[in-house]
C-alpha cells in the first residue's frame, strides 16, 4: 500500500486485527520454543542511553546492559541496527548473527516486531555516521507487544485519543515524556521550597460525613459499613487549621481535591492543590512567600525567571499588587470607593448588562462580578489583588480599618488564577454566623450543606492569628511548562467514557 494512502476506519482496523493475529502466532511459537518472553522476571540493567550517549568517552569499549523498548529495526542480511527506547531515550543497537548467535538473530529478523520490550548487552562504540550505538553479543525479549504502536511519522495525533491512551502518547511523543518529568521536579521543588522554611507535610481526611457550605459542589458516595453518605473533599482547609489550633504553627498538605463541577482547559473535576498555613503571620507575609517560592522554583525547573507561556514572556522577578477596587477602576474605569449602597451599585451592574444571581446583590458582590468581567483576563504579568469583600471570602479575617472587606489575596498569571490567600479567620463567633449564612444560601439552592462543626469546635479553643495559602499545582505545572490545557498535565485527565 502507498505510504500516503489513508485507510477507511474499517480497513485500518481490519488491519490491525491482523497484525495482532500475527503477532499472537509469534508469541505462541516463542513460547513452543521454551522462549516465552512473559516468564522473564527481571533484567539486569547497567546503563541508561542518555548516560552512555552523554558521557560516551567514559563508556567507549565497555560492556553495558540495556533495556527497552524496540522502537525501529534496519534489518541488512547479516547485521542489522534497531533502536531501543528507554526511560530517558534512545539508543542504537547494532546486531549481527556472528555476535549474537544464528538461532538469536533468526528470531530477531522472524519474531521480534516493534514495540516489544528487549534486553540487551555489549560494547559501546561510535558508527562511521558518528552515532553513539552498543555493538551486541546478547539478545533477548523481555515483553511481547501484542499490539502494534501508530505509525511512526504520524504517531498519536487524535487529541481526545492522546489522553485516552496516554500510555501510547508517552511512548511516541518525547515532549510529553518530558511535560510529566518536568511536574515531577516542579513537585519535589515545592516540597523542598516549604520544607526547607519549616513547614511539615500532612495528610487530611479525603471522605468527608457532611457537605460543607462552600460554593463547590462536591461527589457524594455511600459509606456501607456505618450507613451514611459521605462527600469527597473539595478543599484541605478545615482540616489543616484545626493542626494550627493543636500547636503545628506551620503546615502544608499536597493532595487530591474533587470537585463535581464543569470541565475546560482550566478546570478538571479532579486536581491537586497545595495548601500551607503558618501561625503568627498576615496574608501581606503570605504574597512575599508566594513571590519568593515561585522565584525558587522557576529557577529550578526552568533556570530563569523569565519564562515563555503560550507566546507571552512572563517575568516571575516582578509581581505588581492592586487592590480589587483599585483594579476594577484601571480596568472599568468604575471607582467602588465612590459607591456607598448597594442600590448604587445594581444600578451600576445594569448599565454595564451583568447580570447577578439571586442572592448575590451586594455591593461586594457586584465588585466581585466587575473584576470577573473587566480585569481578570487582563492580568498577564504576575499580580496580587488583595482586600476582597467579605461577602465572598467567608474564612478570611476583616480588615481592622474597613470590616466590608477581608484580608485576601488571589494571585493571576496569564490571565488565569493560581492561588488564593487569607489572614484567616480566628473569630469563632464571627466564622459560625458566615458559615450559617453560606449553608442556608446553598440550602435555599437544593443542597444538603450543613455546618461544620467540629471545626468550630477548634476555633472555639483558640486559633492563632494565622496567614493560609492555597494554590493549583497543575495551573503551576501549565505555566512552567507551557501548557494550553490542564489536560496537558494530568496523566490522566477525566473523559467521559466511550461508547
């Protein structure tokens, strides 16, 4: 068939039902041998091919293992080359009957297909092209692939498919391999950024007995054994301020959060988020900590602060800081310093056509909604916008000097939100009457929100003046490295199931 002919979707699976036919019968006559490639417990690897590739002066002439995936054979009547693909790349084989044996380099040219996993040892050496390559006196494979890989040039193109099947799309696409390298050494920067200023590592609670009154709606499941339902956690918050209360003046929890909500190239049902607090510090200590840590990291993973996100060169050495008010009057040119009623401001939010949901009809409220429609995706370069309208911060603590708004901060990147601080909340009297305010507007909406509380409870005991922040890990993973989707950097982001 020409190369350029495109299949019919039922040619090109009758197709590759006859490749796997084919290469069932391979296995099958394999195992007949005594050669059955599943009964290979281990192998002993040596070397890694970016380790002889880049230090080949230290490996030139010396016996190595490797092991890999197959991923090209040249066969030339009595010698071939293949290429093996390893956990960190590629790197050529050289085989010939003489070195391997007849009976090993038969079963090479007849019953070995790409994709099967392969041991193999012998010297480095550099080809007359200049290639770094193992000149071969062994041979074995370790794994059968059943079913053949995409087609080379093409490879895994479908992008519904690429997150579907992404343990094809990391065998095919190096940047993708990388993409996933790359958020684990973000992971253990974060980790070594906090531990290395005190903070202790914590886990909390996932199932959770009751549906709190935050605006997220959670996953609800059924606990047999006791006979209730419980909800999957839609923050680590609660939790962790209860540790401050009992004396760990500084904590942090990375961990998996579920939200039953919408799904888009910011957004995924599930995600992880990490989350810090420490005792006897503001949330103005919490915007330095956040500038110093992204600092930290970018240079980590990155080796600069200066980092290309989707075209737009992003400076992590300078952040600018607004308050929402000051931002939505740059923004809107609409100064809610001016505005003393709410009446004022609904009749502001009608002649810019928000619209606001039933309940949510406050001053605060309609600030909130002109930041959302006028600046936010405004906010390209790093910036905290801090002092935000207690209506919409319900764990935040007032400001001294204006009790209509809260000490908070988010932080915006590119126009997206990263993260979301507080001088939290430690009045227990002042906390019970906005968490019944939040339930009771969630209740009138059809929820079964309740109270907590046993947290409560902990602030009743005393809860030091405290500064809390929580950030998107994978937001962070797209911005370092540049990545359109969260998708992108979720190894496997939810997908509505195929029919």
């Amino acid at each position: 068939m020409d190369e350029n002919q495109t299949l019919s979707p039922e040619a090109e699976a009758e197709e590759l039902a006859e490749q796997a036919r084919i290469r069932r019968e391979k296995l099958a006559k394999l195992a007949a041998e005594g050669n059955d490639p599943y009964r290979k417990t281990k192998y002993d690897v040596t070397a890694r091919s970016d380790e002889i590739k880049g230090d080949f002066a230290a490996f030139e002439g010396k016996e190595v293992s490797v092991a890999g995936r197959l991923m090209s054979r040249r066969i030339m009547g009595k010698a071939s080359f293949s290429h093996i693909r390893d956990r960190n790349g590629d790197i050529q084989l050289y085989i010939t009957r003489q070195d391997v044996g007849e009976d090993v380099y038969a079963a090479y040219k007849k019953d070995y297909d790409i994709g099967d996993i392969v041991g193999a040892r012998g010297t480095v050496f550099l080809t007359k092209t200049g290639e770094v390559s193992i000149h071969l006196t062994h041979l074995e494979m370790l794994s059968k692939a059943l079913k053949p890989l995409p087609e080379k040039h093409n490879g895994l193109q479908n992008v519904d498919m690429k997150y579907r099947l992404r343990h094809i799309d990391l065998i095919m696409n190096e940047d993708v391999r990388e993409t996933f390298f790359r958020r684990a050494k973000i992971i253990t920067a974060v980790r070594s950024y906090l531990d290395s200023h005190g903070y202790m590592e914590v886990d909390t609670p996932i199932l959770l007995p009751l549906e709190i009154g935050a605006d997220a709606r959670p996953f609800k499941t059924h606990h047999n054994a006791l006979d209730i339902d419980m909800y999957l956690r839609i923050e680590t918050e609660l939790y962790l301020k209860r540790l401050i209360v009992g004396g760990f003046e500084r904590v942090y929890e990375m961990g998996r959060i579920f939200r039953n909500e919408g799904m888009d190239a910011k957004h995924n049902p599930e995600f992880t988020t990490v989350e810090m607090y420490q005792a006897y510090v503001d949330y103005r200590y919490m915007m330095d900590f956040i500038e110093g840590m992204h600092r930290h990291i970018a240079e980590e993973v990155c080796g600069t602060q200066q980092i290309s996100y989707q075209g737009t060169v992003i400076d992590l050495s300078h952040w600018e800081r607004m308050t929402m008010t000051e931002a939505v009057k740059k923004y809107s040119g609409v100064d809610f310093a001016l505005i003393s009623s709410d009446e004022e401001a609904q009749k502001l939010a009608a002649e810019h056509h928000i619209e606001l949901e039933e309940g949510k009809k406050t001053k605060g409220h309609i600030l909130a909604e002109f930041f959302d429609a006028y600046v936010e995706d405004k906010l390209i370069q790093p910036t905290f916008i801090y002092d935000y309208p207690v209506e919409i911060s319900p764990l935040a603590k007032r400001k001294p000097e204006d009790p209509t708004m809260t000490e908070r901060f988010e932080y915006f990147i590119n126009g997206m939100e990263m993260g979301n601080a507080f001088s939290e909340l430690n009045d227990p009297i002042d906390q019970r009457r906005r968490m019944t305010e939040q339930a009771e507007r969630k209740r009138a909406m059809g929820a079964n929100a309740e109270v907590d509380e046993d947290f409560l409870d902990a602030l009743e005991r005393g809860m030091p003046p405290t500064g809390g922040l929580g950030f998107g890990l994978d937001r962070l993973v797209m911005l370092l490295t540049d990545s359109a989707s969260i998708r992108d950097v979720l190894l496997f982001p939810t997908m509505k199931p195929k029919k």
